[in-house]
C-alpha cells in the first residue's frame, strides 16, 4: 500500500494547528512548532491561501483558517439538512406556483442542484438534481452572489460567460443588481441564461443566520412573468418558502 503524501500530510497538520490554540499563528510560529522550514511552511500556507482554505491578516501577516475550510467541514451536514428540511415546502411552492422548483446551494464557481421538483402537468422533464447552473445569470445564482461573499469571491472580476443577449457580464452591473436584490429580498432572471426562460429565487439561512443555499422557481417566460415582470404573487410564494425552509434550519422568523 502506498504512503501518505507529505506534502498534504503537512498542509493537514497546518490546518489542525490553526484550528486549535491561538486564533492567528505567524509564519515563524507554524514553522516552529511543526519542526519545518520556512520555505516550506511559507509553500503550504501560500497554497493552501490560495485555495480558500487559509486567510491571512493584511496587517499583522499572520493566518487563520479560510471561510472554504469551515464550509467544507460543514458542507455534508447542511446539504442534507437543508435538502430534509426542504422536502414540503418545496413541493407546496410547485403546487402552489405550477412551476418547477429547484434547491441549489453554492459549489466550485456556480450552483449546485441538490433538489428538484417538477412541474406538476405532463409535460416530459428530465430531474436536473447534481445539475449545475451559472453564479451571474440564475435567480439561485444571483441570490447566493447578493448575501454570500465566498460566492462573490468564486465569480471574480474578469468578462462573466454569456448565455444569451441579457447576460450580465460586467461584474460591476452584477454587483449593483446585487445590491438591488438585498435591498428588496429576491432575485429574478428573465431569458439570461435560456431563452424564453424566466425564475424568480429567495435566500435560505440556517440558525447562524449564514446563507446556506437558494430556492427557486423556474418556468416559461409566458407564465412566471406579466407586461415584462416577474408576477408579484410569484415572487411572494418563492419569499414565503425561503422564510419556511429557514425557520426549520431554525434561523427564526425574519
């Protein structure tokens, strides 16, 4: 059987050290107290910031665990949480709304399908759920972007794909429908990722009150949309389901 990797057995021990004691460690510090060389304790560190999964202070330069490690460490256990916890309510909105409902949550640079209820008429439909859709141009992506900055951080600051003529792909017209969407508490797209395709998608909190994913619904422009808009009662059916869905997670009423 072959060894453990050293070089990720290292990258293990930093993250153990800096989970435990002092809140921050310096280079010197972690170096030390693993018996390394700098060198290569500056290698890992380095890496291991790049991933995510370590931060560095810009003042003191010292480091501290990442926001992608801690979501990582939690990421199984609230997946399937929220998916549970998820299950009623979003099968209330299909019926309630007669459109398709999708949970995501965020993964990698877009989002995550991790559930799926159909449109409840006969039309054929293909379950979407490990499906993945874009941060910039979905309801569920663009909520996510809105409250999540770990999500905002995967988008970055380069030319966004586009996917049809209404694309945002100017990360700063991102950034102020953003501030749009937690101003009134919703997100909608209209043909900007498939045409003739409109969704209108709200926030899911756990009990920290961190965002931990987005639901949805997802239909033809002609039935979630009115005169160019997104149907109010839409919107307050996909609203109510959110604050449903957190309730559960136990993040209270809000």
């Amino acid at each position: 059987m072959p060894g453990p990797i050293q070089s990720l057995s290292r990258a293990a021990a930093i993250m153990r050290l800096l989970a435990g004691g002092e809140r921050r460690l310096g280079l010197s510090e972690v170096a030390t107290a693993l018996d390394l060389a700098k060198g290569t304790a500056h290698g890992i560190l380095r890496t291991l910031q790049q991933e995510g999964f370590v931060e560095q202070d810009p003042e003191s330069g010292k480091y501290q665990l990442g926001a992608e490690l801690l979501r990582l460490g939690q990421s199984y256990l609230d997946v399937h949480e929220l998916r549970a916890r998820a299950l009623v309510w979003a099968d209330d909105l299909a019926r309630a709304s007669g459109e398709t409902v999708y949970l995501g949550v965020l993964h990698q640079r877009g989002v995550l399908i991790v559930h799926h209820v159909f449109r409840p008429d006969d039309t054929r439909q293909v379950l979407e759920v490990g499906s993945m859709q874009p941060l910039h141009s979905t309801a569920l992506g663009k909520v996510l972007l809105a409250y999540d900055p770990v999500a905002r951080g995967e988008l970055g600051d380069g030319p966004l794909e586009s996917y049809t003529l209404r694309t945002l792909t100017d990360p700063a017209d991102v950034d102020a429908e953003c501030a749009l969407i937690r101003e009134r508490g919703w997100a909608d797209s209209i043909e900007e990722t498939w045409e003739g395709v409109a969704s209108i998608g709200a926030l899911i909190q756990d009990r920290r009150r961190n965002p931990v994913g987005a639901v949805c619904v997802n239909g033809p422009v002609e039935t979630v949309t009115e005169n160019g808009f997104v149907k109010p009662g839409l919107v307050a059916s996909v609203r109510s389901a959110a604050r449903a869905i957190s309730r559960d997670l136990g993040a209270g009423r809000f």
